[in-house]
C-alpha cells in the first residue's frame, strides 16, 4: 500500500512534514505520492471536519432515501451521476435494499432544503419517490466524537 | 523517642525508593512537558472493552470471584495462550488471574522463596524487580544485559552471576526498559542452564504481543522447561488497560496453588468488572492488539533514527515500548542528561540507572506517545544534543 495513503486512511491528520517523519521519507517523497493518489484519483482533496452546531449559520441537514428508474445499459449510474452534481448534495451512494440512491444534503435554511428536494430531485425524469429525513443533532463526524467532553484521561506524567 | 519510623520493619526501611519518584515529583509540577516517561501505552481501552466493563456493572457483577477468577476468564486465558504461545495450561487448575503482572510476581515470589533464597534477575530492569525479591525476603543477584546484544540477556551472564543457593531465574523478555529480547539460541542456552542447575523462571511475557521482528518465543516451550517455568502475563500493555490491573499466572498446578494461597488471604480475587473487560479483550480484541502494535512499530522506527541523527546512540528495540539510547557522547551523566533536558527543553525522559546499574550512561524514552508529541520530542531532543556539543567545542 501507498505509505502515504496508509497515513490518510487512518485518519491521522498529519501535516506533510510529520508523515515524513512517520514514514522515514523525505517531504519531497511524501508529496510525490500525494500527487500520485490525486492522479489516480484515490486522494480526492482535503476537507476539515467541523461541528458547527454552535454556530447561526449552521447548515441544515438532511438524508434523502431516493428510488429511480435503472435504465437500460446504464443501471443507476447516469441519474446517480446526475444527481450527484448537485451542489447541494454532498454524498451520494447506491444502496442494497428498499431504495436505491441514499443522498446526504445541506442547505442554509429548512426551505431551501426542502425546495430542493420537491423542485430540483423529484422532478428528474426516473426519480420515483424521496423519502427525507432532518438531521436533529450530530454525535460524532467523521471519526470525531462530538459533544462528549474531553476529559484529560489522567495519564501520569511519569510511570515506571 | 516518639519516632513512628521505629515501627517500620528493617526490610523495609532498607527498600530504596523508586528512582523514578523523585524524578517524578519535579515533572509533575511542571506544565507543558512533553513525556516520554510514561511506562505505559498513549491508546486509551478499545471502546468494546470499556463497554464490557460497564454492561457487567449494568448486569449486577459486583461479587467476589473464584480465588483463581472467572474460570470463563481463565478458559479463555488457557485458549489465548494455547493459540499464541503454543503452550497447554488446565483452566481449572493451572491458570490464576491476579491484580496485574506485579501481583502475579509478588505471589510467585512469595510462594517460591525461603528467607534468603537467592534470586537471578537481568537488568536494566523493570523498577519492582529488585524489591519485591527484598519483600519476600529473597536475595537479588543481577545479571548484566548490555546495549552490543541489543540488551539480549546471555546465558554465559547468568552462568557468571549464579552462585550456590539460586533457585530462581526471573526474566522479562521484551524487556521494559531496554526492549531487549532473546532470540531462540539464546532462549535454549537459557533453558539448558535453568535446567542444570534445577532453577524455576519467573518468565514475565507483559510485551511478548509488542515484538516487531522475529516474533516472540517463550522459554517455557523448551524441553524441560514448561514444568520449571510460570508463565506471567496479563492485559495491561497489549490491550492498554493498565488501570484494570489484570494479570494472570500459568504453571504446574501445584505452583499456582501455592500461589493462590498467598492470593487468597492478601487479594481474595481480582476485580470483577476487570475481569469481565479482560475476558472481552480476548474473544473480540485481538485486532486492537494489532492496530496498536503497527503504531507502535512506526513509532519505534521513527524515534530510533531521530536519536541516532541527533547523536545519541541506540539500538532498534525488538520489542516493547521504549527507546534506550545511549547519552554518553554528551559526557554527561544519565541524570544530568534528563534534568538538563526537562529544563532546557521540557522532555521527559527517564535516567537509566533507576532501571539498575547497567543504565548508567543512557536513558529511557517511551515511544507510547502520539506522533505529533513525538516529532516534536525528537526536535527538541535534538536541539538540546547539539546545544551541548556547541558548549563543549
């Protein structure tokens, strides 16, 4: 495996320096093979992972269970595809079961949500029914655990 | 007259204090220390096994158990040891679960020694070895280990400490502080020599999971050794669960129930909610051991380079958590050494020679340190070394 994509995978949150270090190789190395996933489009790009709860301008939230039409030849890509797209949407994914695409959304209020929803989603051609759902409150994003206070664990400074 | 100290029996007195202690006492007081002090592992308790813990509160586990503990506990004990260390031990009679390893050598030792009874032990060495021999009224002989093997512990060494009237081998393979290990030649001479000369080994296999090269063998798998031989264990460092205090013992039943006598009328048992962690931790927590143990394995590779960049000699522990580099191309002394360096630059290290007098001359760097910490350690490690070459010039 590509050192550096091990690195990325596990979550680490590294700056290039110290997966250079990690990995015993030089920060020239380490960015070789970060151009490398991008080409081979494994590294899509950085994100930060954020609780935004507190603030006013917090994003509403929604998954969207989504049945389509599969089309010949193309299954559920094309309108996957082009759902997808929407800048709205921030992931999308096929899904076994009783619907086919499962789409996360955010939007800056309720309505604007839920007007995506009822003028831009539903009306594609080969959408079936939505099912949405509100996210009330989040408990842990992206590997971080939120709202559990962060206790220091009371290592001792020194142990034999 | 009135001296409460005149009631402290002599042994005691005598017992010198934990030469990390003092040590302890100054970094404690300090704010933004960056430790590599810390004997223990940085990964708090998988979750699955904290939860275990806490549905065994909910059920209404809070009784004594078994002297031995839970025999689920101790068949599961059995199957772990079986599966990873090739050896066979009865869960009803062969295996005891104790209030961690140093419990477990505690009773071993009390079971086994007679007032002076000497007892062989290599070091540098864990802090307890030494007294808890003086506790039970045993007489420590040391066996030197030196950083050329990679701090391995030689039969020769032993065949040169031992003298008439040693009935005791203790060794603690990796080893805490040097991460020294044995390698199968090495065992088998060992082994022979305990045979000869009719020892029984107190084998305290704490980091036998943390090995990186070459896999971990234990010397109770030689011939003649299984019966001679008590295996000491526990959870502490593999499953980083060293504030549940569970260790176990296995050996012929006989050994283990003269242990369980001792256990029996000082512990009773160990605690049951940490029991019943422990017993989750090896149905379902092997692959934690693994995750922690690539981690540890990076960090290792990562630390002993920058040391010996830095200009501090050291060798590639096999095993274990720790980093021994040798700090006598600074010319200073292991305690200068780490004062200078907790001052100058806010690292903690710890000297040495609390480890026995073969850590004169270097000093013991936990890599059980997130890397961030432990980059930054190394820097500052680094900047120190150099400041002190610049002095000197």
């Amino acid at each position: 495996m590509n050192p550096v994509l091990k690195l990325l995978a596990e979550g680490g949150n590294l700056s290039t320096a110290q997966m250079a270090q990690v990995a015993g190789l030089s920060q020239a190395e380490i960015e070789r093979h970060l151009e490398q996933l991008r080409q081979d489009k494994v590294f899509l790009g950085w994100r930060a992972v954020l609780d935004l709860s507190r603030e006013a301008s917090a994003a509403v939230r929604a998954v969207i269970e989504v049945k389509i039409t599969p089309e010949r030849g193309g299954g559920f890509n094309r309108l996957a595809d082009r759902i997808s797209r929407f800048d709205e949407v921030e992931s999308c994914y096929l899904m076994s079961g009783g619907y086919d695409l499962l789409i996360f959304v955010a939007g800056p209020s309720l309505q604007k949500v839920a007007s995506f929803v009822s003028e831009r989603l539903s009306t594609i051609e080969g959408v079936l029914s939505t099912s949405t759902h509100f996210m009330l409150r989040s408990y842990k994003e992206g590997g971080y655990l939120i709202g559990a206070p962060a206790e220091p664990t009371g290592r001792l400074k020194v142990a034999p | 007259m009135n001296d409460p100290k005149r009631y402290i029996a002599r042994h005691v007195v005598d017992l010198p204090k934990s030469g990390i202690r003092d040590f302890f006492e100054i970094v404690a007081k300090m704010s933004d220390v960056i430790s590599l002090g810390i004997g223990e592992p940085d990964f708090d308790t998988p979750w699955h096994i904290r939860e275990a813990a806490i549905y065994a509160l909910e059920r209404g586990k809070t009784h004594y158990t078994s002297n031995l503990g839970l025999i689920e506990l101790r068949r599961a004990i059995s199957a772990y040891v079986a599966k990873h260390y090739q050896l066979a031990y009865r869960p009803e009679s062969d295996v005891i679960v104790t209030v961690g390893v140093s419990e477990a050598i505690d009773l071993a030792l009390r079971a086994l020694v007679d007032p002076g009874d000497k007892v062989l032990f290599h070091e540098p060495c864990y802090v307890s070895y030494h007294p808890s021999v003086t506790l039970a009224h045993g007489q420590a002989i040391g066996v030197t280990t030196r950083a050329q093997d990679g701090f391995a512990l030689n039969a020769e060494d032993i065949a040169r400490a031992w003298e008439p009237g040693c009935k005791v081998l203790m060794m603690n393979l990796p080893c805490n502080p040097t991460g020294g290990t044995c390698d199968r030649e090495r065992l088998e001479k060992i082994a022979k020599f305990a045979v000869e000369k009719d020892l029984i080994v107190l084998s305290d296999e704490i980091y036998s999971e943390l090995v990186y090269e070459g896999g971990h063998v234990s010397i109770a798998t030689f011939p003649g050794m299984k019966e001679r031989t008590l295996f000491l264990h526990g959870f502490s460092k593999a499953f980083a669960m060293t504030g549940f205090r569970i260790g176990y013992a296995c050996g012929p039943a006989e050994l283990v129930e003269a242990m369980m006598k001792v256990h029996q009328y000082s512990m009773l048992c160990a605690p049951i909610l940490a029991q019943e962690a422990a017993l989750e931790a090896l149905l379902r927590g092997e692959d934690d051991v693994l995750r922690m143990r690539e981690q540890y394995q990076r960090r290792r590779d990562l630390i002993v380079r920058r040391l010996n960049e830095a200009g501090l000699a050291c060798h590639l522990p096999r095993g274990a958590f720790y980093a021994f580099p040798s700090i006598a191309a600074t010319g200073l002394s292991e305690r200068d050494f780490a004062y200078g360096l907790l001052e100058a630059e806010k690292v903690a290290v710890v000297p040495g020679a609390a480890f026995g007098p073969s850590g004169r001359g270097f000093v013991r760097a936990s890599f059980a340190t997130g890397y961030t910490q432990l980059t930054e350690a190394c820097d500052r490690i680094e900047r120190y070394v150099q400041g002190l070459a610049a002095k000197r010039r």
